[in-house]
C-alpha cells in the first residue's frame, strides 16, 4: 500500500476548436484521416492527489458540490465520479503495482459540464498528470494524452473524439492530424506575435447558458459515418479542409480569412447530426452580427454550450456588453501556451 508521496497538484488547460472539430471522431479519421485547428486558453481543470492514512479513497469534484469515498476492497463500479475512478483503477493498475493507493482526489473546472470547451479530456489530462507526478510515471506528453484518450474512449465507453486530450496536454496553437491506427502528430504552429494579439483581441467567447448532451450529438454523427451517409462524410470533409485552410489563413496574418471560414465551418457542422444547433444558439449568433461580429461558431459537438465569435477588436467592447445584455455570459479570451502542467508540494 503506497502513502508516503507528498501533495500533488495538476492543471491542464480548456481549448477553443477554431476548426476541424469532428474530424477526429472514429471511423472518420480511421479512414479518412482527421485534421483539427485548436488553441489552449487561460481556463482550466485541477486536479489534487492528498495522501490519506486511513486506507480510504475519495474522490471529490468541488464545482458540481459532490463527493465519494471508498473504504478497502469496496468495488468502484457504482461511482458517480466517473473520470476520477477511470482514472484511477488505471493509473493504479498500470503505474501503481495493482495495490491500494489511499488517496484524496479532488478536482475543480473553470467551466460548466457539456461547455464545448473540452472540459472534460482537460480533466482527465490533469488526473494523468498528476498521478505521472505521483506515481514517477515514464510518460511524455503523447503518452498523457493517448492514455486519457484510451480512459475516456474505451475503458470508460464515452463517446467524442480525440482533440482534446492533445491540446490539453501539449497547449498552444496546433494543428493535429489523426491517422489510422490511432496515430496522432502534433504540429504546434509558430504564429507572429502580432498575429497572435491580435487574434486574442478579436475573439469573444459566449455561455449559452445550457449545457450541450455531446454525446448524443456525437453518436449521430458516428452512426452517419458508420452507415457511410455521404452527407456526413460530404461535411466531415468540408471540415477537415477549413482546418487546413484555417491554418494557411492564420499562419499569414489573415483574420478576415479566419473569419469567413469560421462561418463556413458552421454551416458545415451543422450538416454533421441533427441537433447541433439550437432556437438559443440562433438567436445570440443574430445578436452577435447585429454588434460587429464577423465570423463565429460554436465550440465542441454543439447543441449548447460556449460559442465564440471574432470582431474587429475596436467592436469587441460593443458585442460583449450585446451578448451580455441578451443572457449570453460572454467575456475575452487569453491563450494558453503550455498545456498540462503538475508539481509537488
């Protein structure tokens, strides 16, 4: 039974999809290959490992107010707090000899469940890390990111794909293909300066107010590529090529660009599974280009969520306080440039 480590502490960032998003769902990257344009922001999921003496485990999520302990030999498998538990029994499994680890493990997010944000693979990448920081696991940043995908994926059976386990364990600006046979290549992108400020000046990020169901989103669009629909695959396809365009036209300094394929990537993912958008999403898209907007899309599978939208940054004032008066929660946006990050105290 191993309790002798000391406190350990672990963030991973939250990720706006700029474009792509989808293409990194199975089968579609495993036949097609998947391309996905995405950058880390400045909100996060935490995770704490306490060393505990009393041979329990409890996992606690502070955000959602719920907490779970376990004594010894208690089976997991009813546990409410999935990813904590995944988690976990693999890193314990894989890492930890198959003991017991007594532990305290607690976590917050800086955005609600369902938010588009990938907020969730942001925790499971923290719950990895830390448990690396632990445990003196040998793993970089590809192993962090391919073994929160395989928890999530398939030792837990919940549906998405695979970008943002990559984008919050690496951070930054990236371009990610996926390929077959679970194959992934980071391509962090070196964007100017002035590029770079001026693209955070020009978004704005907006809280719908409801929290999207993803996963039925997601099993949608699995099953029209699983049934091979053409128009599944025709806008999967149209996505995977506004991510490289998205690239080029970012790389170049290019926002106007940026922005016509933001709203050429909506209409395509929208054609991607009924239910992406909704009266709620429709309405504040109308609001926000009344006020200056250019571009915008919603962030993640849709249905709810965070959308985020690009303005000339003279106008960026103007939309907030419009998105803001209509109920929308909307604030700027700060990048994030180092992914996932864990220590000891």
């Amino acid at each position: 039974m191993a309790s002798d480590y000391r406190k350990t502490r672990a963030r991973a960032p939250l990720r706006l999809g700029l474009a792509g998003g989808g293409t990194d769902l199975s089968p579609f990257c495993d036949r097609f290959g998947g391309a996905v344009l995405n950058a880390t922001i400045e909100r996060y999921a935490f995770a704490s490992i306490l060393p505990r003496t009393d041979g329990k485990v409890c996992f606690q999520s502070d955000d959602i107010g719920y907490s779970e302990t376990f004594e010894i030999g208690q089976p997991m498998a009813d546990a409410r707090l999935l990813l904590h538990r995944g988690v976990y029994e693999r890193m314990v499994a894989d890492f930890g000899g198959g003991d017991i680890w007594p532990m305290t493990i607690k976590t917050t997010v800086d955005a609600p469940a369902g938010s588009g944000l990938g907020s969730s693979s942001a925790l499971v990448v923290a719950l990895v890390d830390a448990f690396r920081e632990v445990m003196g696991a040998p793993l970089g940043k590809y192993d962090v990111a391919h073994l929160a995908f395989e928890i999530e994926r398939i030792d837990l059976g919940l549906a998405g794909g695979r970008q943002d386990q990559y984008a919050a364990a690496f951070g930054g600006i990236n371009f990610i293909e996926f390929l077959a046979d679970d194959r992934v290549i980071v391509n962090p992108l070196r964007v100017s300066e002035a590029v770079v400020n001026e693209l955070e000046s020009s978004l704005v990020v907006c809280f719908s107010g409801r929290s999207r169901a993803s996963a039925e989103i997601i099993d949608r669009q699995q099953a029209g590529l699983n049934t091979a629909s053409a128009k599944t695959i025709d806008a999967m396809q149209k996505l995977k090529i506004d991510a490289v365009e998205m690239k080029r036209a970012l790389l170049v300094g290019n926002l106007r660009r940026m922005a016509d394929i933001l709203n050429e990537s909506w209409k395509a993912k929208q054609a991607t599974a009924t239910g992406v958008s909704t009266d709620r999403i429709d309405e504040l898209f109308r609001i926000a280009f009344k006020h200056g907007a250019e571009g915008g899309k919603v962030s993640g599978a849709g249905g709810g969520g965070f959308m985020f939208f690009m303005v000339q940054p003279e106008n960026r004032y103007s939309l907030l306080q419009a998105l803001n008066d209509a109920g929308g929660q909307s604030s700027p946006v700060k990048f994030n440039d180092v992914g996932s990050q864990a220590w000891q105290l």
